[in-house]
C-alpha cells in the first residue's frame, strides 16, 4: 500500500515526468524556464513549494499551462495512494 503524495511530491513528479517526456535535462528545462538548475531538482524532489510565478515560469518551459501543469500534480496526487 502506497502512502499518499504530499502536495509538492505530487507537483515534483508531474514536472520530472513531463520533463522526460519532451526529452530535457534538468539543466535544459532550467534554462527555458530561466530557474536554476539545482531548483528543479529540489521541486521535482517535493523538496520546494514553488511560488505562483515560478510555476508559471516553470509551465513555460515545459511547454504548457500552468492550469495543466497542476491538473497533472493533482492527477498524480490522486493515483499515487489506494484512494
């Protein structure tokens, strides 16, 4: 039995799986995001809760909504426990 996502872990792995899946590098999505590379680790390891802009900012560089980059994190909270 899987214990449910925190909100931030949730978010972190929405970004790291969108980020595979257009195929970048922490490093690469950093630069289009213009956020630091050592950030999008720590938020892909649930380890910040990003501001509103800087969500904003990190859709951007992965080539979405911020809307959509949530619903992910939500979807991902969702299916992560036995919910």
């Amino acid at each position: 039995m899987n214990a449910a996502l925190t909100p931030q872990q949730a978010l972190g792995r929405a970004v790291a799986e969108r980020r595979r899946t257009l195929g970048l590098t922490q490093e690469e999505l950093a630069l289009r995001a213009e956020l630091h590379q050592r950030w999008i680790s720590n938020v892909e390891t649930g380890r910040r809760n990003p501001s509103y802009s800087s969500l904003r900012r990190l859709a951007r560089g992965l080539t979405m909504r911020t809307s959509e980059l949530v619903r992910l994190a939500e979807e991902s909270d969702t299916t992560s426990g036995d919910g």
